[in-house]
C-alpha cells in the first residue's frame, strides 16, 4: 500500500517586523495589565508610538508577503489599542511591485485620518475589504495605470486596474505617522489577520528587542525628560551633553513606580541614579548601567537636570523591552 506524498506548502505570509524612522518608534510590548492584556493571542504586541511629528516620522508592522496578487487580496483586519484620542488611526500599507520587473513599484496606503478608521482612546478595530476608501499610491515605472498618484480612490479599483491587477503584493504594513505636525501617544497592534490567516505578533527572537534610543533637548531652566515605555524594559544607558558647563544642581534619574497596582505606589518611587555635573564642571556625561536594572510595564523614568544658564542640552537615554 503506497503512502501518499505530503505537499508542503510555502506560507504566503512571513513573520512580522517593526521598523521605524525619525522622532517615532516601533518595539515590541508585553501587556500585562488590563486593558492591554484583553487582545491578541501570544502576549507581545506591537507599539508604534508616532511621537512628535515633522512629516516623516513614522513607525510601522512590517509583513513580508509571497507575490500575493492584488486581485487576491481580499481582507485584513486588525485591532489596536490607543492611550488616546488621535487625528489619525493605525492603518495598512499595501506594497506592491512588478513581478517581471522589480524597478516598478508602489506604496498603496490607507489615509491615516480617513473616515470609518477609528481613532479613539481605547480599543479599536478595522475590517479591511475591497470597499474601503481614502486608498492613494506613490511609487515608480506605474506608467499604464489609469490611477491617479495621490488621489484617494477604493481597493477596488486598484484591484481591477490595467496596470495594478497584473502586479504582486510583497509587503503589508499596519502603521502610525507621516503627518505634517502635531504628537502621536502610543499605539499597541495586538492582533492581524491577512486574508483571513492570523499573523501571530511577537518577536522572532532576542535579537527582535533591540535597543531604543529616547531624544530629548531643551534650552528650558529646568531639564526634564520622563521616559515612560509603557512595557517591561531595562535601562542601558544615559547621555547628557550642554552647550557650556551647566550652573545649579545635580543631573538625577527618578523611578516614578506603578508599583504593580499598589495604593501607595508613591512609597516605590527611589533615586536611580545621580551626578554632580555643576560640580565636575563636564560638559558631557555618559553613563552604562551595569547589569541592566529592570523595571515594570509601569514604572517611568524622569531624568532631571537644572539648566540655569540656559545652554543647549541635549539627552540620549537607551532602554530595551523584555
């Protein structure tokens, strides 16, 4: 009797990546209290926190995608939960080439602030389809589409155009920025669906929680930068560097402590870390923390340092999720 032969499949879709570019940034999260640990199915998701905005600022879910065709494209669906209200909700990104010439290509995305995309504090969710709106491209070698580069139009009609339809999808994207001003809060992505196959969020492995750099500057009296990853993290370092030597008290890190929930949190709250730059007379200070202390989803860090003379002060402060 003859066993029949099992066909493996290649899956048409990859394992998610974050990636980000200027002021924003994209790492992965644990949410462990509520409401953050009501969705998503591993644990981990991804935060993409658009921050201050200059128009190119922007963090993203990257899904690499096997030449799925446009016509075949049907469905995404997604949830995210926002800290706030926002002009803008975490919307797709669908990229596309030519199969046969990979210099033709584009970026079909979703309008961040288009109606029917929520925008709400709290949980929020999309169900992506053929009829959605507010979809405009950029890209190169699109000669032949009798679509309009950035006019908003429907999936629809990307999905029956001359050029588009004989074109492969080999990235899709969940994202937040690319606006001209304003701040983005957090925003976490617990769950994804493509085509109705559940991408599963997390990261890949250790190397996936890289560090992040948090940016801070001020010619204010007073500096005051409060980093606050709203996921469990370690610190790695501080970099604090003034236009000329700084006059009044010390540079100091503060934990202000969630205190897992605790009703006097307050009693947590402890001195990390302090340094006498007046005193040094340094312009410049750079400090490693050895072992990498660790705190929770709600602990924040409020680095402070008093700036009488008014200088230039720039502050580099490197954390890392775990």
């Amino acid at each position: 009797m003859s066993v029949p032969t099992r066909r493996i499949l290649t899956p048409i879709f990859g394992e998610p990546t974050l990636a980000y570019a200027k002021n924003s940034r994209a790492y992965w999260s644990r949410g462990t209290t509520s409401p953050r640990n009501q969705k998503g199915g591993t644990g981990w998701q991804a935060c993409l926190h658009g921050r201050v905005q200059t128009g190119d600022d922007w963090a993203a879910l990257y899904v690499p995608v096997e030449d799925v065709s446009v016509p075949d494209f049907k469905t995404a669906k997604w949830t995210y939960y926002m800290t706030t209200t926002q002009t803008m909700g975490a919307n797709i990104v669908i990229w596309v080439h030519d199969p046969d010439d990979f210099d033709n290509r584009a970026e079909i995305t979703q309008l961040g602030g288009v109606a029917g995309l929520e925008k709400t504090a709290g949980w929020n969710a999309h169900e992506f389809d053929s009829t959605d709106a507010g979809m405009l491209f950029y890209g190169e070698g699109t000669t032949g589409t009798g679509l309009t580069a950035g006019t908003q139009t429907t999936w629809a009609l990307f999905q029956a155009d001359a050029l588009f339809k004989t074109w492969t999808i080999y990235r899709i994207s969940i994202e937040m920025g690319w606006e001209a001003s304003g701040t983005f809060d957090h925003v976490w992505v617990a769950e994804l669906k493509l085509n109705g196959t559940n991408i599963p969020l997390k990261p890949r492995s250790e190397a996936d929680l890289a560090p992040i750099h948090d940016l801070s500057e001020t010619t204010a009296a007073t500096f005051t930068f409060t980093v606050a990853p709203k996921t469990p993290f370690q610190l790695l370092s501080l970099d604090l560097h003034a236009g000329l030597a700084l006059a009044g008290t010390a540079l100091t890190i503060t934990k202000n402590a969630g205190a897992d929930g605790s009703t006097n949190s307050a009693w947590f709250d402890t001195l990390i870390y302090s340094f006498d730059m007046p005193t040094a007379a340094t312009t410049s200070h750079y400090k490693e923390f050895e072992g990498s202390p660790s705190f929770s989803e709600d602990d924040e860090l409020v680095i402070a340092q008093s700036n009488t003379g008014a200088q230039d002060i720039g502050c580099d402060v490197c954390w890392k999720p775990i």
